[in-house]
C-alpha cells in the first residue's frame, strides 16, 4: 500500500491522473443521454372515459373489436366495454 494511502486515507491526484479519462463519468453520461432522449420525446398517453376505440381480442377469430374506454386500470391499462359479448 502507498504511503499517501495510508496518510490521507485516500489516493493523491497528480498531473498524471488528471491526464486519464474519468470513465465513471463517461459511462453515466452515456447512460443517461438514452433515458433523457426517450422522455422529451415519449407522449402522455391517456384515454377519456368514453372514448371510442379498437381492442385486441384474443379468444376468438375476430382479432379486432370496437369498444369504448369503460375505465382505467393501470399506467397503460384501460378496461374496455365490448358493444359484442366476448367469449
């Protein structure tokens, strides 16, 4: 262990340290640039109550039904009313 370790309880910066890239620093800059691009860039998504829309269905062979936003659920999940009973 160095001596200045030992004194200080921490390494000492030298000119020569100052010269070595800060690679804690360039990986959270990169980190951080995808996160920031995505949430200028993402929209809000929210559906009034009532409103009109296009639901997947998986359980029969009709892929697409028409509903209206019945109430929500989730962060991303809304029940959906049917205007066909669904199996």
């Amino acid at each position: 262990m160095h001596t200045s370790i030992n004194v200080h309880e921490r390494e000492l910066r030298t000119r020569l340290e100052l010269l070595k890239p800060n690679c804690e620093s360039n990986v959270l800059d990169s980190q951080s640039t995808p996160v920031q691009t995505h949430l200028q860039n993402s929209r809000l998504r929210e559906l009034p109550l009532g409103q009109k829309v296009m639901s997947r269905n998986y359980g029969t062979w009709e892929k697409w039904v028409s509903g209206s936003v019945k109430k929500r659920v989730g962060p991303l999940s809304y029940e959906i009313e049917t205007e066909k009973e669904l199996a």
